[in-house]
C-alpha cells in the first residue's frame, strides 16, 4: 500500500523558502505568480493490507515525526 | 488559478532524506515502513485565465528553477 503525506506550514506562519522563489520566479520574468508556499510530499510504501489500520498507523507517524504540528498541517491520502 | 507542482528524485537518485526518515519511523516501532520517499511539493497562485497558456509557463518554471532535472523529475497539475 502506498500512502502520500502532504506537510505546508499553516496559513499565517511565514514561508520563507516560498517567498524566495517567488522572488526568484519574479526575476525570471514569470511575473503571474502571485503565491507560492512550499510544502513536503512524503511518499510512504507500507506493508500493511488494511486502509483503516494504515490511516491510524499513518496519523501516528504524522504526529511522532513527519509535522512539526505547531506550525505545520498535514494531509494523509492513500493512493493505491 | 492554482497549481501543484511535485518535484522528486528520480528512480536511483539516492533520497538521503527518505532514507533518515524512514530509519527513524523504524527507530519509533512503525516496522510495516518499506520505503519512503520525499519531494517537494510546490503551490503556485497565478494570475492567468487560460489553462494552455498557464501550463506552458509552469513549464518552463520548472525548467528554470523549480526543478534540477538532472536529478529530479516534476509533475504539474492545475488544481483549480
């Protein structure tokens, strides 16, 4: 089973790494852009048959390691 | 209009970043892991009515800057 976490900084918290692409991106000429916000794509493969027990299994890692849940929200979707 | 960009290594690029995660999910007793990858998962606003003309410049984004695609692989998906 594959499993794709997402992690963004929360609305509100300051997301340097994306204002600095902005900014590059607006060097570059790509003057449309309005936002961007940079987040991570976790790709988790697990051994595990049941999607119940994966989604509790995966809320755990979420809030052991994966987000730093005081600034960072995170979205667990299985994908196959 | 909004797009989604995910940027990860390609096949055999050795994900040092994956590989420390997966190591301490396994350290936290989460053994069902069989491997774990992580990219970056990039979300643009722009200010652009058409579709085409939207993904013609997320292209050559990535090619500019977002991606080094040497190594990395990209994906672009307008998502509203």
């Amino acid at each position: 089973m594959r499993a794709e976490v997402k992690v963004f900084l929360k609305d509100g918290v300051l997301d340097s790494q994306g204002k600095a692409v902005h900014h590059a991106l607006d060097s570059l000429g790509f003057d449309m852009v309005s936002d961007v916000r940079i987040g991570k794509n976790i790709i988790i493969e697990l051994d595990e048959s049941s999607v119940s027990s994966a989604e509790d299994e995966l809320e755990k890692m979420c809030q052991a390691l994966l987000a730093n849940t005081v600034i960072e929200d995170y979205t667990v979707e299985i994908t196959k």
